[in-house]
C-alpha cells in the first residue's frame, strides 16, 4: 500500500518544527512534508495520522478541519526517556463521499497494522471508529474495543451511518470480529434505558463516569484488555475544551491523561484514536490537552513489559480459587504486579475467539473470588464464549 495519496503537514507547521527547541519532539520525529515527501518507514513503532473527515457529524455545518494547532503543540513538548521511533505521516483528506474517506482510513490503517506500527488517529467525527475498526478485518481474530465516551454511540443500526450509531453498525455488520465493547465514563442521562439494557445484555462493558473518577485505576484492566481504543473528546468536562457542545460533567485533563497512559502501557493496544475535534476560535487549549494526551500514550508505549504471553512466563504465580461450581484460575506477574484469569475456551470451532483465555482483572477480584464471589468481567467472557 502506497502512502503517498496523504497530504503532508501545513507548511505553518513544517515552518515551525525549525522554532522548537532542538530537545523537543518536532526535532525528534520524521514528518511527511512537501518537501521532504512520505518519510521511510522502517523501524517506525507509531505512525501519527490526521483525517480530516467530519460530514457524518450530527451536527455538521460544512466546516473544514485542520490539525495545525494540535501539531505545534504537540512538536513543542519534550520527549520522555523514549526509546519508540514516531512518524507523523500528515492527513487523509476527505474523499468525493464520506464512503471513499472510510475506504482509505481502512487501508493505511491496514498497513500500518500488517508492519506492526501502532497508528494514532486524529479525528474528525467519531464515525471515523468504523473504519479503525475495520482495519483488524486483515488480521482474521475477534478484537476488543474500549470507548472513553460519555454515549454509547449504538443509534439506530438500521438508519445511515452517524458519530452517534457507529457502534451499533460494528455490532451488526459482517464480518462480525468484535468480541468484546467496553465504554469508559458513561453518563446515564445522554443514554437511553433500553440502550443500557442492550449493552447488559450482550455481556458488554460500561463504567459510569462517577465510578472511574472515583478510582481511575478501574481503567487498567480494560486497557489491558482492549485491540482499539479511541477518546471522545465529548467525554471532557467544558472546561477542558471550550466546545459549543461540551457537557459541564466529564472528566479532566488529568484523568484523560491517565487512561491514555494505561492504554499506551496496555501490550495488547495496536490502534489508538481521539475524535470529536473542533477548529473553534480558541481551540488552543483543547488541542494541547489532545497533544498532552497523545503525550501520555506514548509514554506508557515505552513502559510496555511485553507479557501478552503471562500464562507461560517465567516467575508467574499461578493460584487456583474454587468458586461455587467452578475453578478460578489467576496469574499473576513477579514484574510488574498485574493480575489476570482464566476464561474457560469453549472449542466452538471458531478459531478466532481462541485468543481470548486470559482476562486482565485486579487482585481485587482475586480477593473477591477467595470471599466466594465470581468477578462480574470473567462472567460477561464466559457466556461470551459460550454463545
């Protein structure tokens, strides 16, 4: 796949890598400009991509999106002790209709995924998630999609595809890769009851906003857990962002720092996106919040400990729980502390769930299950398997 269709970086932008200081991350990072064309991608680890894709906004009103702020803002901070290698590859521009934008977003994503470079996608309306989400298609397995968002985005499935119902078109269309949602900081009153109903239902998860302020370590396992992750910036607070249409509740730039870096620390995470950015007059604060974001994931990039394969590694600590009928496996890491159980695999004959044995949890659950109580995640995988 050619990436040569992307629009390089603004030349305001390229003018201004030569403003940072030589310590900062625009002298760190290749970038795709008109000058130097698409930069060589060997041992590239993240690949940053703007799409600048809006029209399935509900509340679409023919502006244009640029990502010029977010980038300064993002060159001008300092890299940590970093070892991953960052290419920022420019933008994707909107296609004759939104259909052929999808098309492309699929592709590069794609790629991007078959050499094992992680892509952070920058939005554009959050409908773009289909199409990150598509791009696993190559991959041939089932995925896990964590949403920090105060919606559940699941909309009338049956009606054209919006940024408020992309989750209900992943849940219906074929191929059907997707084993597990989980949304992060739901607020009750922008979701109806028969929505809270149906996500219950698929043995989906939902953690209400008040719960994950309350302990934003809750987020860990999901992150863990999760193949896509992807940011409403919606999901802010109004302070936060200066958006027309910001809820006053929603987190902080401190928790949504937080979460990016468990999902940035998380080994399992190959794609990472954050939509729902305006070009408002004073867009200054939240495209730095996005570049601190960003920031964050990064870092916990290069704090990864490489233990998808815990079960078999060496030092683990493996304890055996009985549980009413059942026998609860856990695991544990000598490393870094993190906990994980056992589902129980169903040979079903779908090859594609067969990765799915070991669940993240806390050593909450572990003591939760040596009081006899079953951890509620495990029990959602479980009848997930089963179906």
């Amino acid at each position: 796949m050619s990436f040569e269709f992307l629009s390089p970086v603004s030349d305001l932008v390229a003018a201004h890598t030569a403003l940072v200081s030589d310590y900062a991350l625009g002298k760190h990072i290749k970038i795709h400009t008109a000058e130097s064309g698409v930069p060589d991608l060997d041992e590239v680890d993240i690949a940053i991509i703007g799409v600048q894709e809006n029209r399935n906004d509900e509340n679409y009103l023919g502006e244009q999106l640029n990502f010029d702020t977010i980038r300064k803002s993002f060159y001008d901070l300092f890299p940590g002790n970093w070892d991953a290698k960052i290419v920022d590859l420019g933008d994707i521009a909107p296609g004759n209709e939104v259909s052929d934008t999808y098309y492309l977003v699929q592709e590069v994503l794609s790629s991007l995924l078959k050499k094992d470079i992680l892509p952070i996608i920058l939005g554009g309306s959050q409908d773009l998630v289909y199409a990150q989400y598509r791009s696993f298609d190559v991959l041939e397995r089932m995925v896990n999609l964590a949403n920090v968002d105060s919606r559940f985005d699941l909309g009338n499935s049956s009606q054209p595809i919006t940024n408020k119902s992309f989750i209900g078109k992943i849940i219906v269309e074929q191929p059907y890769n997707l084993f597990n949602y989980s949304n992060i900081g739901y607020q009750t009153y922008f979701n109806a009851q028969e929505e809270i109903d149906l996500i219950e239902k698929l043995y989906f998860d939902a953690y209400r906003l008040g719960e994950v302020i309350s302990d934003v370590t809750v987020v860990e396992p999901i992150m863990r857990d999760a193949d896509i992750v992807t940011v409403d910036m919606g999901a802010m607070n109004a302070n936060c962002i200066n958006n027309m249409y910001a809820s006053p509740n929603g987190f902080d730039g401190r928790e949504i720092c937080a979460i990016s870096r468990y999902a940035g620390i998380s080994d399992k995470v190959k794609s990472f996106g954050i939509y729902e950015f305006k070009n408002f007059k004073q867009e200054e604060t939240p495209a730095l919040l996005i570049a601190q974001i960003i920031w964050y994931f990064i870092e916990g990039f290069n704090y990864r400990s490489d233990e998808l394969n815990i079960k078999n590694a060496k030092g683990t600590l493996h304890y055996n729980v009985p549980v009413e009928d059942e026998i609860l496996s856990f695991y544990k890491s000598v490393k870094t502390q993190r906990w994980w159980i056992e589902i129980p695999f169903i040979a079903s004959g779908n090859n594609k769930l067969k990765r799915h044995t070991l669940l993240p949890c806390t050593y909450n659950d572990y003591e939760r299950a040596c009081n006899q109580e079953i951890p509620e995640r495990w029990y959602k995988a479980k009848r997930k398997n089963e179906v």
